[in-house]
C-alpha cells in the first residue's frame, strides 16, 4: 500500500480541523455537555470515522478499507473501556462538569501526538527486526490474561511519578480557575489543579497505547491505517465520555470480552508465519466478541435491577 506524503498531509489537515472546530466553535464557551448533545456527537463522529474506510477503500481496495476497520473497531472497544478510568480521574479531581470536556480535548491531542510516535517506533520495529511481532504478541497475550484475572479498575494519581514532579516543582493553585491551566497572582505564575488532571489523563493514556498500538498492528502494519484508525476512534472518545461515563457500571463483562480480544489479535501475532487470518475473519471474530460480551452485560445487570426491584417493599 503506496501512500503518498499530501495524503498524509490531508488527513492530519482534517483532523486538526475537525479539533478545531471542535474547540473554538461548538465549545468555544465552557458548558456541561447534556446526553443528548454528546449522542449527537458520538453519533457524527462514528459516521466520520467508517465514511473514512469509504475512502480508504476507493483509493487502495477493500482489502485496506477492512483492515482500517479492524483496527477502528479494536481502538473504539478498548477506549470504552479507558472511560471508565477517565471518570474515576476526573471524579477524584472533582473536576467541574463544565470543564471536562477542555481537560478530554487536550487529553485527545496530545494522545494524537504520543500514538503517532508510537506507531512510527512500532513501524520501524516491525520493518527492521520482524521478530518483535512475536514480543508484541506474546505481551498482548500476557495483557489479556492479567485483564481478565483482575477486572476492576483502580486509580492511584498520588503515585504518579510524573504527576509528582509536577507538583512538586510548579506551584498549584488550591481551586479551579474556569477552564485555565495558569493564572497570575501576586505577579507570580500558578498552574491550576487542570494541569494536573491533563498530566494525569495523559499520562494515563499513554498507558493505554501500549496495548492497543501493538493490538492494531496485529491486523495491519501500514502505519497509515494504523494511525488513522487510532485517531478516528479517539476523536469521539470525549463525546463517548459523555454519553456512557454514567452506565460503565453495566458492562460487566466488557474487560472479559476485550481480555478476548487481546489474546485472539496477540494469537494471531505469535501465529502469523503458520495460519494466515484473512482481514474479514479478524473482523467478524473481534466484532462477535465485543457484541456477545454487551450483550451478556446488559442481560446480567438487567436481570439484578429486575431481582432488586422485586425486592423493594411496594
């Protein structure tokens, strides 16, 4: 697949537009995002992101479009997941609800720009010393057991090393200053307690790449649809945010399914030189596994809120 530099270009034009029009004209005015604006979002955002494999399919064939879509779909599943832990940040900063949106925006650019340093290091790996397809696989193999075997998320700011340093060598104001990350007082500059949520969300992030980066290249090593299927999938991460921050507590059995997940793209690395997985089966197969893992989740809790609701005295 021969991607030309102007298609790179246009593409990380668009994106930064998208951003930008994000930020500066429908959030231009710090508000808290309703349900019902943060569905319309989710909804835009979806729709950008598969009429992007339109395009990728007219231009390099079906083969690429399914692969990109792959690697959207392994993306947007485990970023459902990393919501969870950006609720439990932002709840222990008691960051207020008409800021969260700023803080997710920066959180999402920044992730744009640490992916694509990983995914160009992946790339190198991977064209140069094709053998750490097997370290990569056996790590996300590794990954999908460790997550299944321990599926509640927990959160330790306090001993982020980076958030550490942070406090320890710029001043932080006690209280929040709308959506600013510095202000002036006395003549003296002060970060507000938003950096330090930013340096946690990213740092966070970054994390997560970690996984889902050597997941993605698991179902395609052109860098291209590695990176444009990871920031297609993120873009809407704030908008997803908003909608399903409050029903995490639903998909019970979602880290099993993205547990799954892991260890069938990481099989599939340790695999490569023996079975040759075609694109639509890696597709169907991650699409059956996240779907049948919702569904039992939301079957699970509706039958709980059915046994309690009996429960209560009438």
């Amino acid at each position: 697949m021969d991607v030309p530099l102007w298609a790179w270009a246009a593409t990380v034009a668009v994106i930064l537009g998208m951003l930008a029009l994000d930020l500066f004209v429908f959030h231009r005015d710090a508000h808290e995002v309703t349900m019902r604006e943060a569905a319309f979002t989710s909804a835009v955002w979806v729709t950008l992101g598969l009429c992007f494999a339109v395009v990728i399919g007219v231009a390099w064939g079906g083969t690429a479009a399914g692969e990109y879509l792959a690697g959207y779909l392994i993306e947007k599943s485990l970023s459902v997941d990393n919501i969870f832990v950006f609720a439990l940040l932002l709840s222990y900063f008691s960051v207020p609800p008409a800021n969260q949106h700023r803080v997710l925006f920066w959180g999402v650019l920044g992730a744009l720009v640490f992916r694509a340093i990983f995914i160009a290091a992946g790339a190198a790996l991977l064209e140069n010393f094709h053998w750490t397809i097997y370290v990569f696989g056996a790590f996300l193999v590794l990954t999908g057991v460790k997550m299944a075997r321990h599926r509640t998320d927990e959160v330790h700011p306090e001993r982020n090393p980076i958030l550490a340093a942070l406090r320890r060598f710029v001043p932080i104001t006690p209280t929040y200053h709308g959506q600013r990350f510095f202000v002036k007082e006395n003549a003296k500059r002060f970060a507000t307690p938003m950096l330090a949520v930013l340096v946690a969300v990213e740092t966070t992030d970054i994390l997560f790449a970690v996984d889902s980066i050597p997941a993605i290249f698991a179902v395609t090593e052109e860098p291209f649809l590695v990176f444009t299927s990871n920031a297609f999938a993120i873009l809407g991460l704030r908008a997803l945010y908003f909608l399903l921050a409050g029903m995490m507590t639903r998909f019970v059995f979602l880290k099993v399914g993205l547990a799954a997940v892991l260890v069938f793209v990481g099989a599939k690395m340790l695999l490569s030189e023996v079975v040759h997985v075609p694109v639509w089966a890696s597709l169907m197969a991650i699409a059956c596994i996240l779907g049948t893992s919702v569904l039992a989740s939301l079957r699970a809790t509706r039958v709980i809120e059915e046994v309690e609701s009996d429960a209560v005295p009438r």
